[in-house]
C-alpha cells in the first residue's frame, strides 16, 4: 500500500497555501480596481431599475390633462411641436398613453433629440425637454458611460472585465476548506465581532450575489462599445445586408442612429406640411397619413410606449414599434405610404434567436422583464454589492500595514492553479480588454516594479 510522507504532505499544504496566496492577491487588486467603479454601477443601476415609476411620476402632470371638446388631429399636433423647436423635423410620434395624456411628439435636428408635451385639443405647448437632459437618460448614461461618451464606455467595459476576475477569484477564496459548518460559508457569525465579523460579511454576501452580478455584467456586455461593436463586426461578417438590431453599442452608435432617424428618406428635411421637401434629393411624405396610421396602430395594442415614424434614412417606409422596456414585448410594423395599411409585422419571437438572448437579458438587466420581482431582485443585488465593496474596505484598512499598499505578500512568481489558469486565458481571450490590460500590468510588473525597491516594498512584490 501506497503512503505518503509527512515531508510531501507538507510540500503540498505548502504549493496549497502559496496558491491561495496567488489567487488572493490578484483578487486584491482586482478589487481596489473595481471598488469604486462596482459602487457607481450599484447607485446608478439601482435607481435606472424604477425608471417606470419615477418617470410615471415626474410626468403625472401630462397624464391628467383635462380634455373638454374635439382633439385635433396628429398631423396638427405634430405641425405644432415642429414650429416650437424651430429647423427640426419629425422623429417619432409616440401614441398617447391615456385618454388624458398629453402627446409627446419626437424632434430632431442633426443629431439632437427633443421631446415636446402638446395639449391634444388645444395645441398648446406644455413642456419642451432635450431627450439627453431627460433625468433617466442621464441615470442611463452615468451608468453605461459615466457621460464620457465612448471613451466611458469603454471604460466601464475595462471595469465589468475586472469585476468578473474578481468574482472568479473571489468564489476561489470562499471555496470551504476543513469547514466544520455552514457559519461563515453560508451565513455571517454576527456575533463574532471585528475582523471575523467584516469577514463573513464580505464573503458570505460576496456568494449570494455573485452570480446575480456575473448575469448582470454579461448581460451588459453588448452595449458596450468595444464588445458590441466586435459582436456587431462578427454577426455581419458573411451577409449582404446590413444587421440591425435592437440596441446601440456605445455614444457614437447611438448618435449614429439618431442622424439617421433624423434625416428624411434621400436626405431630405421633413416638416409639418403635407410633405417633407425644400432639399434636394427629397423624397416626399404626405405626413396626412399620420392621422390615419394613428388609428391603425391603436388597433394592434402594442405594449406601450409605442413611436410612429415618419420615412427616414435607417427606414425608406413609415413604422411603428413598441419601445417597451420588457423587450419581449416589443413588436415593429411597416406600413403602405400610400394606403396606410400594414405590410409587415415582425413580433419578438421572430427575430434572430441572438438577438432575442440578448433581448431577453437587457430586459432581466434593466428590471423590467418579470415585473416588480425582477426589481427587487435587482436592488437586492445592488445593495449586496455595495455591502461587499465597503466591507471589503474594512478589511484592507484594518489589515494594511503603515506605509504600505496592504497587498498579500507573496514570493517570487506565485504559482496559480492550472484550471485557474486556463479560466484566465479564456476569459482574456473573449474579454480583449481584461487580456490586454493584464498583458500590459504584467510587462510594466516585470520591466518597472521589480527592478524599484520603494515600490516593490509598497506593493508587495517579490524580487
């Protein structure tokens, strides 16, 4: 029979520890990385998840309009919203959300977009609001790009890849070893006090969480600039027309798509008449056609809010679409210029089958694609992150020596777990920015930081 001397069974507690080490110390920095950018992401995913309510209730006033007489038809309404925002053109249309509500009319000019309250019966002009200065559009950017455009969102996407090996990492370091129970693995000791107390809370919320936030970080992945755009590069490869879809990948992308919408079908500048014309290369519109596609749409209960559009250069014909946040939801439709009849209908389910996983997930991201629970599920995650991030620095003040950066010392090189290991690869290889930056750190580590002892010292490196 086979035994084992007590000198490897050492060694291999020994090569144990040193792994633990490893792991730990690139879950450190990971988190001293991430932390500010992981409690962000929480203040403002948290507060985006109750956009419907906060937006129900910011424009209560233009939902208990007091309506006595005839309303005046779209295209009166629309003529009216053009002549308050001077030069633009039509956008959207969107149907009005009760039988109290004011009409909010979409105009654009260039690659601004304005959204106008009119009176249905009176004509009057209630509220004028540029779309990027709406409250929730700016939750919406301070979270996918800090409201620095492409450069943010790229940013965040560097951040998201960092979250991931910090969660990896940190699942590694909660794994039980000898555990004689569930305290401290499955559920905090509260009464433990001090540093078994920060302890148990960062990890064990750290578990219940994670895999919430992994969702959430993937999910978010396609709208990032960097990512999307190589999603959007790969999905087109190999097909003769050009892939839509159902969501932007970054500022640019987005302002991309707003010209497009802005610019009447041949270029042209659309207004409030009977026709969008006066630039050369035109293609005119009777705009008339809005008062009967009004009633159509209405017919076919689209999940709210729900945009008609005039023709335009993303869409040679008119259209409507839901634009409801549970996109599984959402249903387009294209219409005949000159009968105003529908002739084509294309509902969630019959999109791409990528498409509706991503879909389906921005949905789940953004709390909308099962109701109130999938908000409360949401805030639960966000808060938990929050928890884990300020524990977590508990943890490194109480521990970080004078004069130091607090990082786990560790020798020459530690070694890391193979299947560690490989998880790193991959996951460089299908996040570019986490391979590129860890790339980078381990150059500078290797060229810079080893050879300067003050800093070597400061961070815990070996030589």
């Amino acid at each position: 029979m086979k035994t084992t001397t007590p000198h490897f069974k050492n060694a291999a507690k020994k090569q144990r520890s040193l792994s633990y080490n490893a792991v730990w110390r690139w879950h450190f920095y990971a988190g001293l990385f991430c932390i500010p950018f992981a409690i962000w992401l929480s203040i403002t995913g948290a507060i985006y998840l109750f956009k419907p309510q906060i937006e129900t209730w910011l424009d209560s006033t233009y939902d208990s309009l007091v309506i006595t007489g005839q309303r005046a038809t779209p295209k009166a309404q629309v003529a009216a919203a053009l002549a308050a925002v001077p030069g633009s053109v039509l956008n959207a249309y969107e149907m009005p959300l009760t039988q109290n509500s004011a009409v909010r009319i979409l105009v654009g000019k260039d690659k601004e977009l304005t959204r106008v309250y009119v009176h249905p019966q009176t004509l009057e002009i209630l509220k004028v609001a540029e779309e990027d200065g709406r409250l929730m559009r700016v939750v919406f950017r301070l979270h996918g790009e800090l409201l620095l455009g492409d450069k943010g969102s790229m940013l965040v996407e560097l951040a998201a890849s960092w979250l991931i090996v910090l969660i990896i990492t940190g699942l590694y370091l909660w794994w039980p070893r000898n555990s004689s129970g569930l305290a401290g693995i499955a559920y905090p000791r509260l009464t433990r006090g001090g540093r078994t107390f920060w302890r148990d809370i960062h990890s064990v919320t750290g578990l219940w969480v994670s895999f919430f936030v992994l969702f959430l970080l993937i999910s978010g992945l396609p709208w990032a600039k960097s990512w999307g755009g190589m999603l959007k590069q790969l999905r087109q490869s190999g097909q003769t027309t050009i892939v839509k879809q159902d969501w932007t990948t970054g500022r640019s992308s987005e302002l991309s798509e707003r010209l497009a919408n802005n610019t009447p079908a041949g270029g042209g500048a659309g207004h409030g008449g009977h026709e969008g014309h006066n630039m050369a290369g035109a293609v005119p519109f009777d705009i008339t056609i809005l008062d009967r596609l009004v009633e159509t749409v209405a017919a076919q209960n689209l999940a709210p809010p729900t945009l008609i559009s005039p023709p335009n250069k993303a869409n040679a014909s008119w259209s409507a679409r839901s634009d409801s946040q549970n996109r599984t939801l959402r249903a387009s439709l294209k219409f005949d210029a000159a009968t105003g009849g529908i002739i084509e209908r294309k509902d969630f389910a019959q999109r791409p089958l990528l498409d509706r996983i991503i879909g389906t997930g921005v949905a789940a991201h953004e709390g909308q694609l099962f109701g109130w629970f999938n908000q409360a599920l949401g805030l639960f995650t966000a808060l938990g992150v929050l928890v884990v991030a300020v524990s977590s620095v508990v943890l490194w003040w109480g521990r970080r020596p004078v004069g130091t950066l607090g990082a786990p010392v560790t020798p020459n090189r530690p070694p890391l777990p193979i299947y560690l290991g490989v998880i790193v690869i991959v996951l460089g290889t299908l996040l570019p920015f986490l391979g590129l930056s860890l790339i980078a750190i381990l150059i500078i580590e290797f060229i810079a930081l080893r050879r300067l002892a003050p800093v070597r010292s400061f961070l815990g490196i070996g030589q």
